[in-house]
C-alpha cells in the first residue's frame, strides 16, 4: 500500500448529515382516530430523545413507524436521508437498522440465547456463522448475561432477557435503537440492571428513542425530552428545562401525576 493514510469509502468523502430520523408532518389514523398529528421531529445521530406523555397518546404508534411497523398516511420518514422502505429485503435491512426494543422480551422461545442474538446477523447481514456467534458472545458479555448464552429465554429472569433483546438489537449494528417502555414489565429489582445496560448504550453515543416512565433516566441520560399528548408532540425541551419549567398545562399536569403519584 502506498504512503497515503488508506481506506476511505467513498461515503466517507461527503461528511454525513448529523440528522438521523426525520419525521416531517406525518399523520396517521385508526380508523376515526388521528392518532398521529402533523408530526415533525428530527433526531440527531448520537442524540437520545426520551417519549414521555399520557396513555394512548401515540407514543408506540410514534415508534412503531419509524422501523416501519405501522404505516403512515401521509408526511415523510427518512432514516439517514432515505425514504423508509416499502417492502421486502430493504425493509429487512431498515428493521436491522432501526433496532427495537420491546416491553414484552419477544426473544425466540425456542432458541437459545445464543441462536436468538446469532440469527438477524446470518440472515439479514449475511455474516457467517462463527463471526456471527463470537460477535454475539461479546454482546451478551457486554450486557451482563454471558454465562447464560447456552440457556433458552424461560430460564432467564426478565431483565435478564431484556438484555439479551438489546443485545440482539446491537448485533445487527443499528444506526439508532428504539425502546418502548422497555422496563415496564420488570420487577423493580430488575429495572436498574436494564437502565444501566441503555444508559452504558447512551455514553457510547448510540441514537437512542426512549419511550419510558423512568424519569431518572431522562434526567440522566435524555438530551432532549418530547412530551406527548393527544397525537401531537407538545413540547420538547432538555429535562432539566422540562422537570423544573414545563410551559403547558398538559405537561405540568402529567408530571404532577407521576411525581407526586
Ligand atoms: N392497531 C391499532 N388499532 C386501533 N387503534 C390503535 C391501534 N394501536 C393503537 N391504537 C390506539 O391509538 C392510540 C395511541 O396508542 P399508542 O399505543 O400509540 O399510545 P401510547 O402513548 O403508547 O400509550 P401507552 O402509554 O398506554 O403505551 C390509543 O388510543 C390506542 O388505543
Ligand atoms: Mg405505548
């Protein structure tokens, strides 16, 4: 190889946008019910936005369509500057880019820990199977649950197996990672070993939505919260704006449910 200090893609040659996610004006209804109103946010790569706001608000919907899960009626999702998918392999590889986490754990019940975080990455990334399995061990270490690899996901504990969900996610290399409300199933001993494992995720810079009633996460590891309500995104603001100086009554009423209970 010559002297030249080597190997740049091409891509690299073009500095990347820091916008991420970008929603921009995206509707969509159930039926009578507008469930998401001319909604516009913008996610910047590295940034981690926590959801927060009423039942019903629209905040899984909200998620839900960013990896394509739900369809939208109108508006524009782009991940990295592109159209989200419609179908087929690239809407594989939009769901490996867009990592998931879920409240109920749905690992595969009939795979072991191991073959659960080894699968996406043979079959979507189409990495071979030894690659595959020493990235995943590596992972399930990262989040604490190594020694478990060989076990299925009923002998886990549930923030055992939320990890293993996260860790699954990870193995596919994601550019950004939702949760929705990923410790409301826990026992409450086992929230903290979850949080750790995403506040960790946070510090290494990953793009993070965090759909979560942890409100000491959001003050800790949130640049920027979103407060939902009715379909529409009400007010955004960074935590410490929004804990200590919330402008709407919606917003002072929701946290004075949950502060003070
Ligand atoms: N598949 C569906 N079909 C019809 N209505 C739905 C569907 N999914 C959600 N909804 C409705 O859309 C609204 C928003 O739901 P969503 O699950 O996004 O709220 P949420 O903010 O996540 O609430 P929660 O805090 O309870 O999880 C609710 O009124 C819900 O009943
Ligand atoms: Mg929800």
């Amino acid at each position: 190889m010559s002297g030249v200090s080597v190997t740049k893609g091409a891509e690299d040659a073009v500095p990347a946008s820091t916008d991420l996610v970008v929603l921009s004006n995206v509707n969509k209804h159930f039926g009578a019910l507008h469930v998401l109103q001319d909604i516009d946010l913008t996610i910047a790569r590295g940034e981690v936005v926590v959801v927060i706001g009423p039942s019903g608000s629209g905040k899984s919907t909200l998620c839900r369509t960013i990896n394509r899960l739900e369809t939208i009626d109108s508006g524009d999702i782009r991940i990295d500057g592109k159209p989200l998918p419609q179908e087929g392999k690239e809407l594989a590889r939009l769901r490996a880019d867009v990592g998931m986490v879920f409240q109920s754990f749905n690992l595969f019940a009939h795979k072991t820990i191991l073959e659960n975080v080894t699968l996406g990455q043979v079959k979507v990334r189409k990495m071979d199977k030894k690659t595959a399995e020493e990235k995943a061990r590596a992972l399930l270490d990262r989040v604490g649950v190594g020694a478990q690899a060989d076990k299925y996901p009923a002998q886990l504990s549930g923030g055992q197996q939320q990890r293993v969900a996260i860790a699954r996610a990870l193995a596919m290399e994601p550019k950004v990672m939702l949760f929705d409300e990923p410790t409301s199933a826990l026992d409450p001993e086992m929230i903290n070993e979850v949080l750790e494992v995403m506040q960790q995720l946070a510090r290494d810079g990953m793009t993070m939505v965090v759909v979560t009633h942890e409100m000491g996460f959001a003050r800790s590891a949130a640049n920027r919260v979103v407060f939902m309500a009715d379909g529409k995104i009400v007010e955004e603001a960074t935590p410490d704006q929004f804990f200590s100086n919330p402008r709407s009554d919606r917003a002072k009423d929701f946290l004075s449910k949950i502060l003070h209970h």
